[in-house]
C-alpha cells in the first residue's frame, strides 16, 4: 500500500468511527452522514412526532448531548405543539416539515427517530438506511414480513447504527427473571405463558371529516385509506387490522420480544391461534379475544389476551410472562418477579423491581452508541426486532387463515401454505412502491 492510499484509509476509518458510518460504505463513496465534532451534540431528526415519537424525542433530550433540529409530520397541529415543546426544552427551534423525505433532504443529521405507524416504517427506515444515518425506530420493526426482511437488508447494506424500540429489554425485573431462570431455581422451562387483558375503553367509531389539520391521505400512506374515523386516527390505530394489526402485534409483542431474549429463542417453527372479535364488533378490526400457541425449539409459548371481563381469573397477573419449569413456576412483569416452588408446602417468594426509565435508557443505549460508533452497545438489532415482529405477524396470519404454519428458518418464510403465504406481504396502495427485498 503506498503513502497516498495508506492516508486514504487511514482518514475514512476516522470518519466511520466518528460517524457510526461503516467503512465499506465510505470506500464505496457513500459519506452521506456529516463528521460531527466530537463535543459538539448530536442533530437528530423526527419523523412523526405525535405521542410516541415526543416521548422517544424526550428520551433522548434526557440523555444529554442531543438537539432536535428537524421534525416531520403529516398533522400540522402535532407539528407546531412539537416544535413549540422541543424549543422550550432545549432552547432552539426544529425546523419543521410536512414530508419526512424533504426532511431527510434538507438537513444536516446525525441521526433519526422514527415514531410514525407500523404502516410507514419501512419506507422511512429504508430512506434513511440510503442516507448513511443512525437511526432508532419504533416496534414493531414493520407492518409485514416482507417489508421487515427488505429493511434487514438495507440496514446490513447501510451498515448503519440501529436500535428497535423493544425498551423492556431495559427491565430489571426481566433480568431477574433471567437470571433466575439460568440458576435454574425452576428447572426446565417446558412452557411458558404470555398475556395482557385490559378495556380498550370508548372509541368513537363514527366516519366523519379528518381534523383539518391532518392529511389522512398522506397519514394513510402505503396503506388502504379507509375513511377517518377517531377510533382509527391517532393513538387509536392500534387495533384496526389496516394500521396497527391488532393488540398481539402493538402490545403483545413486548412479551414475545422479552420471552425471546430471556431464552435465547429465534423465530418459532410452528404458529397456531384462534379467538375473534366477540364483545367489540364494529368497533374493532381484529380479535378481542386471541389464544395463539408459537413452538420455539420444542418449547410452546401460548399468548392470550382478552379486552373484556376480568381477564385472568387473578387479575394481578393480566399483565405478565409466565415460566413453566420442572421445579417451579416464574411469573415476570415489569415491576414484579414471583417465583413458586414446586410443592404445595413451599412459599412463593415476592421480588418488587422498579420499572422506572426503561425507555429512556433504551433510547440513551442508542444515543451513546452513535456518539462512540459502537454497535455492541444496541441491545435491539433490526435483525432481532424482525424475529419479534415476524412471530406475532405470522400468528395473526394463522389467525387470519385459521390454519397451522411451519416456518423455515433457512428459506426465512412460511412453508407448505400457500393461502397463508400470500399474507407475508400486501400491495402497496397506488401511488407508493413496495421496498425490494
């Protein structure tokens, strides 16, 4: 290698380190993400900035060394409140913009947040993986499958710093569940147990003019627009099969992630499930009711939920992972750990763990990570995130299909099942283009 190469390189390995950009990308001339000052902080982008995407931005204002300079959203309203709140907190003023792309193009980022609906985030994600930029992005990692392996495959090519936003991977008390289960104080797990009951409360379910500050067009996007009505719009999504894919998928999933972690499990082999929409008909999309059983590595995990009644028969545990073992039984949830010995004679012991800042010190894991340029740091990869969103996505597929789905983890899709094959991926609305795996 000669003198000239030899500082070539040299340079482009600072660059990356300083940049969270990979150095293959910057060989290939892709310096797309600026070299920031080392003690100068951090310019991060949001794109959506309604509930969610404020509380990640916040998390990340706490975790010190971070300025929001730019901010998108389709809803003028959450837009001016957003920039109006950020500038009191930090001083200086976002600029705003309607369109996340004119965002990404008018900037000058260190990196981006991305707190917009599961229906949105692989285009966005997938836009900011060609920038060369950092990102954090909210679960689930995407709306199907197939969109979860193309932005896989663009963030493997970026090389680029990111962390999906499954914070109770942050819990103590999930630790401690962990760490009791490798003493092995309840033997071997043979099954385990996952649920949270709760009353989605009232929804307005009357069709009725968007907000004329909301662009339900654009706020639609790639999805079907189904005319607006508040039990849909804003936070309300989650349930309607269209946007959120129901509550396996928006809140269940933090289980199964957690369960995937503690264990050390990939992606299920077999998905089955069953239930309905039994009590909220014409309210909801999808089930108010749901039992699906995923088998990972010979282990059966069997998610419920209901959204009516009492929920578990105790109701102190509607909320919680349940580790069955040969010598006792584990109950896990984000303030409490119970263990119960084998044997009636036994006592159970109580352990009260505190739940405070799990996102903060999930977004802060992130915001230290792109600082020093360090991807050990990221607890959440998007390959990981894809395996917990691809299995609650494939038990709504069994859901949907009513039929048993064998997964192979080699070919990475469902097998033997072409109907349930089909719904690994759906057409993008007019206008938008599906992401190429």
């Amino acid at each position: 290698m000669n003198r000239r190469n030899f500082i070539k390189n040299a340079s482009i390995a600072t660059v990356a380190t300083a940049s969270g950009i990979s150095v293959s990308r910057l060989n290939a001339g892709v310096l797309t993400a600026p070299v920031r000052a080392k003690d100068s902080p951090l310019k991060i982008g949001l794109i959506g900035c309604g509930w969610y995407g404020m509380v990640d931005a916040k998390a990340a204002l706490q975790a010190g060394g971070v300025e929001i300079t730019a901010v998108a959203d389709v809803d003028s309203e959450h837009l001016s409140q957003s920039i109006n709140e950020l500038k009191s907190l930090q001083g200086s003023l976002p600029k705003g913009f309607k369109d996340y792309r004119e965002l990404l193009d008018s900037s000058t980022l260190d990196a981006v947040i991305i707190g917009t609906p599961p229906h949105w985030h692989a285009l966005q994600f997938i836009a900011v993986c060609e920038k060369g930029l950092p990102i954090y992005c909210e679960k689930p990692l995407a709306y199907d499958l197939e969109e979860g392996k193309a932005m896989v495959r663009a963030a493997k090519k970026a090389g680029n710093i990111v962390q999906i936003g499954f914070q109770r991977r942050q819990n103590e008390a999930f630790r401690k569940a962990k760490e009791i289960i490798n003493e092995g104080k309840i033997g071997k797990v043979l099954q385990i147990g996952a649920q949270i009951h709760y009353h989605p409360g009232n929804m307005d379910t009357t069709i009725q003019d968007p907000p004329a500050s909301l662009d339900w067009d654009a706020w639609c996007g790639p999805a079907p627009k189904l005319p607006y009505r508040p039990s849909i719009g804003h936070r309300a999504w989650r349930l309607e099969k269209e946007y959120g894919n129901g509550h396996l998928v928006d809140w269940g999933i933090h289980h199964i992630d957690i369960i995937r972690k503690i264990m050390g499990f990939a992606m299920p082999d077999t998905i089955e499930a069953s239930g309905g929409i039994y009590l909220l008909k014409e309210r909801v999309t999808t089930p108010d009711t749901l039992i699906a059983k995923m088998q990972f590595n010979g282990i059966p995990v069997i998610w419920q939920h209901r959204l009516w009644g009492t929920g578990d028969l105790d109701p102190q545990f509607n909320n919680g992972v349940i580790f069955y073992g040969d010598k006792g039984t584990l109950i896990a949830s984000d303030t409490r750990v119970v263990l119960i010995p084998a044997g009636g004679d036994k006592k159970q012991e109580i352990i009260e763990m505190p739940a405070a800042d799990m996102q903060e010190k999930h977004v802060a894991e992130f915001i230290k990570a792109v600082k020093t340029g360090n991807k050990n740091l990221i607890s959440c990869s998007p390959q990981d995130g894809y395996q917990s969103t691809a299995s609650v996505q494939l038990a709504m597929i069994a859901y949907e299909t009513g039929s048993k789905l064998n997964w192979d983890r080699k070919a990475n899709r469902i097998i033997k099942n072409p109907e349930a094959g089909k719904l690994q991926s759906r057409p993008y609305r007019k206008g938008y283009k599906r992401p190429v795996v």
